[in-house]
C-alpha cells in the first residue's frame, strides 16, 4: 500500500491490519512534520490530500493525522499532469490523454482545410511539437493498464 501526500511525497506501508497500517503511516507523517519543523519549512494541509493506493476490495477506514488535523482522503489525484485514482486502473488518465488527443486533433483538420492548402511540414511539425507531446505525456504507465483501457485509447 502507499500513501501518496501530494506535493509533501509517498509513504509505502506493506501489512494486512488497518491499524498497524494506521501506525505506521502517522508515524512516518510525525517525522516529517519533525523535519519541516527543523527546517522551518510548512505543509500546506489544504493540499496534503493523501491517496491510499490499494487492491484490496475492502476499503481500507485509516485516519492519517499531521499535525494535530485529520487529513481528507481522496479517491483520485493528479500528480505531475498524471491521474492516480486508488486502484491504479488508468481509467481517468486514459480519458483525459483521448480527450487531449481529439480536441488537438480538431487543430490539423481545421489546418488542412484552408481553402489554399497548408504545408506538408507545417502539419508535420504542428503534430510534433503540439500534438504528440501532449497525448504521450504519462502514456508510459499505461504499459500497465488492462487492455481494455488500452483499446479505449484507440481514436
């Protein structure tokens, strides 16, 4: 199991008790809060919104506390333009890269439809240098999605 803070990092827990999960996971969040402390630095707890990454089918009821506050769980978080959701199933990411892809993809069919033509090598490097980029961001996880979700990607 791991606890992904947002911006603060991931904490990685591995045990089948909710409690000792609890534990460990409050521990690990004192000791950071001991270093920001040090290093007088602050956490922006409206942005510590931790994901608890599991495959159980059992929710997993764990309170994760800093500082004093109970931290809001939630169910889906977007990391570096990347969609995580609890079960790591690439769905939402998946959607998002397609919907990328499609409204980009409106750009060269509006391009190659100017009445006097457009270059081959402008539409070359408008996929390149707009287009693909975007669509290809965070595709390296989708290796691990179910094929399923990698057939939806399919336009």
């Amino acid at each position: 199991m791991f606890a992904n803070c947002g911006d603060t990092g991931s904490i990685k827990c591995t045990d089948e008790d909710n409690q000792a999960i609890q534990d460990s996971l409050n521990s690990a969040l004192d000791s950071l809060r001991a270093w920001v402390k040090d290093n007088e630095m602050k956490v922006n707890l409206n942005k510590a919104t931790p994901l608890i990454f599991t495959l159980s089918t059992k929710p997993k009821d764990i309170e994760l506390i800093y500082d004093g506050e109970k931290l809001q769980r939630t169910q889906e978080v977007t990391f570096l333009r990347i969609v995580m959701d609890t079960r790591l199933n690439w769905n939402k990411q998946a959607c998002k890269l397609k919907g990328i892809g499609s409204a980009r993809n409106g750009l060269l069919k509006r391009l190659t439809g100017v009445k006097k033509g457009t270059a081959q090598n402008l539409l070359c490097t408008t996929y390149k240098s707009y287009i693909r980029p975007a669509i290809e961001c965070g595709s390296e996880l989708l290796i691990t999605a179910s094929e399923a979700v990698q057939d939806s990607m399919e336009i």
